[in-house]
C-alpha cells in the first residue's frame, strides 16, 4: 500500500512534467534518482522549489532572491 494517494502522486508528476518540460524517460529518471521528491508537498514545498529556480534572480514583490535558471538549465542540472 502507498502511503500516498494516486491523485497525489499524478499532481505531482504533472507539476514536473509541465513546469520542467519533461517527457516520460525524464520524468523516469528524476523520480528513480530522487525518489523524496513525491513524498514533498506541492504547494508548501515542491512548487516554491521549482520557483525559487526558475524565478527571476531578484523578486520586487517579495525582495527575495532567485536562482534565476532557465527551464532547461534546471532540467540538466536534475537529470
């Protein structure tokens, strides 16, 4: 038995998958090399990840500091 639902998990492999452009085999890889990345929350912990990267390197609205990283830059620095 999972200890997550299927519903959660899909979420979440959607969210890498659209926000990383990942095809499957990415995806495949990512989640056998970083398997805790499903046990994350998406909206209180794995999407402000995937901000903080790809954000522009300094937000004015929340006067924080991004990494600044292209979709593409993530996703090779990931894989």
């Amino acid at each position: 038995t999972l200890w997550l639902s299927e519903q959660n998990l899909q979420s979440k492999l959607d969210f890498l998958s659209e926000s990383l452009n990942l095809n499957e085999p990415e995806l495949r890889s990512i989640i056998v090399s970083y398997p805790q990345v499903l046990g994350l929350s998406l909206d209180g912990n794995l999407r402000l990840k995937v901000d903080f990267f790809l954000g522009d390197k300094f937000q004015k609205k929340t006067n924080s500091i991004n990494c600044g990283l292209s979709k593409d830059q993530l996703k090779e620095f990931v894989i």
